[in-house]
C-alpha cells in the first residue's frame, strides 16, 4: 500500500464523522456527501507534515466547504412566495432523497433542522461546531473570519433563536406539549377515542386553501369531525414534531427536515380548541419557530 491508498484509508475512517457534521450543516443528505467528497482532493493535495490532529483538520476544511455551500445558497434568488402548496391529501414522503436521509432526520430532529435553515450561514457554522460537536471557539474562529469572541457571539445569537422564548412560562409550556403529544400519537395510531379525548368538544380546525384537497373546507368544526380528517391524513404525522411556533407550542411537519407544514394550536384547560393548518410558503416564513426542550 503506498502513501496515497494510507491517506484515503485514514480519510474513509472518518467520512461518517464528516458526514454527520455536514448534514448538521446542510440539512441535505445529498449535499453533504458532496461537501465530504469536496475535502479529499484537498485532502490529497495537502502537505500534512504539522499536522497533529487529522480529524480536526478534515473538520475544519469540510466546515469552510459548508460555508461556501450556505453562502452560496443565500445568494440564489429565493422561490416566489405564493407558489402551491403540498396537497395534505398526498404523501410527502413518497420519493426523493434516500430512506437513511429521513432516519438522520429523526436522529437529529427535523423541528432542529427547520430552525438551523433559518440561521446565518455563520451562526450556523459557529452553533453546530460548538454546541453539536463540542469544537472550541479559537478553532471555529479562523473558519468564520472572525475572533473568538465574535465566534461565540455567534453561536450564543444562534442559540438564543433555536430554542426561542415561549409566550407562557411555568408548567404551561409543559402541559401544553403533553396535550400536542397525546394528539399527535393519536393521529399516529388512529385512535378516534384518543383524539376526541384531547380535541374539546366544539374545536375549530383553519387550513390555507392550498393545504386541502379538493372541495376540502378551510374552516371545520366540531370534534368528531376534526378528528376524523386526522385520522386521515395521519400519514403526515409521521413527519411531525412538537416546536415552538410564534412563542406557543405547536407543530411542525418536516419530512427529511425540510418545512411544508405548520400547525398553530390553541389549547384550553387540557384540550386543544383550535389549530391552524399553515402551508403557504409566504406565511411559513413569517413564522417565528424555536425547539422545544425535551
């Protein structure tokens, strides 16, 4: 074995490390392996003679590589508001990226990745690096171009946005994401006795138009009925993760990560009153979305 089949043995011990921190970054299966493959030719080309700790210099190339991709990203034109939204009738998970793709989905938590998407490319970098991978602030500094103080601004400012401030303090925001569990579960299981146990009796479902199928209502009411139509499309619970949606606990539904769905819940005493099924990709934005603490 000559040096070059050594130095791409050593570069395949650590393509998963690199992998998982690019999908952290990227949020996309497929961009990620492109970032990984992106770091061997520079790999191969480099002069690693002080070079003490491979794996933290692969980290730190295929994060500046991710940078570029972010920043790149931001640059494109972004898809015009009011653009169709996903019919709720149909299944988002049917085809596209891998099945391994979702299950990192699950691992890392898509109500996570649709709020990482929302970062700065910068503050992303900084807050995965940090918070996710443990790197120290005078290693993320050089990759950023800033110092270490700014570097950790950085992630505090991601920080701050990730977890968000709930509009309700106390045992609330608790109470309220046992009641979103219960209704998710339900929807899962398909369990009507569930549901109207957790829908109050007079409960008001909205939808934008876009999210239902033809001759679908936007406004229903009543809980039989409501929770007849979540047994329905229940296969797009499977999608779905309590989060923090405008401050209250609500949905997010997020297949491999990417938002198509949010549902604002309004909960009274230990039974939701009301929901709000948003799909239009204007509306999506405005939302302010942060993750629920376990």
């Amino acid at each position: 074995m000559d040096e070059h089949d050594r130095l791409a043995e050593r570069f395949e011990t650590h393509r998963g490390h690199l992998r998982g921190v690019a999908y952290r970054m990227l949020g996309s299966l497929t961009e990620a392996e492109d970032a990984v493959q992106e770091v061997w030719p520079r790999l191969s080309r480099a002069d690693l003679s002080g070079v003490e700790n491979l794996a933290g210099w692969l980290t730190t190339v295929v994060s500046r590589v991710c940078l570029d991709m972010l920043r790149s990203r931001r640059s494109r034109p972004e898809e015009p508001a009011g653009r169709p939204g996903p019919d709720l009738a149909s299944d988002p998970g049917e085809g596209g990226d891998p099945e391994h793709e979702a299950l990192l989905a699950d691992s890392v938590g898509r109500a996570l990745l649709v709020v990482l998407d929302r970062l700065a490319p910068d503050e992303r970098i900084a807050f995965v690096l940090h918070d996710m991978f443990a790197v120290p602030f005078d290693q993320i500094a050089p990759i950023v171009g800033r110092s270490p103080v700014a570097a950790k601004k950085l992630a505090s400012r991601a920080r701050h946005r990730v977890r968000g401030t709930a509009a309700v303090s106390g045992a609330e925001p608790a109470r309220h994401r046992h009641v979103v569990d219960a209704f998710l579960a339900a929807s899962r299981g398909g369990d009507m006795n569930a549901l109207l146990a957790v829908l109050a009796p007079d409960v008001v479902r909205r939808a934008d138009r876009a999210a239902l199928p033809a001759g679908g209502r936007a406004e229903i009411r009543g809980a039989r009925v409501v929770a007849e139509e979540a047994v329905v499309f229940a296969r797009h619970s499977r999608f779905a993760e309590p989060a923090l949606v405008n401050g209250a606990v609500g949905i997010v539904v997020a297949p491999r990560g990417r938002l198509l769905i949010a549902l604002t819940i309004a909960i009274e005493g230990d039974r939701i009153a009301a929901f709000e099924v948003i799909t239009d990709p204007a509306r999506l934005h405005r939302l302010d979305l942060a993750v629920l603490d376990d």
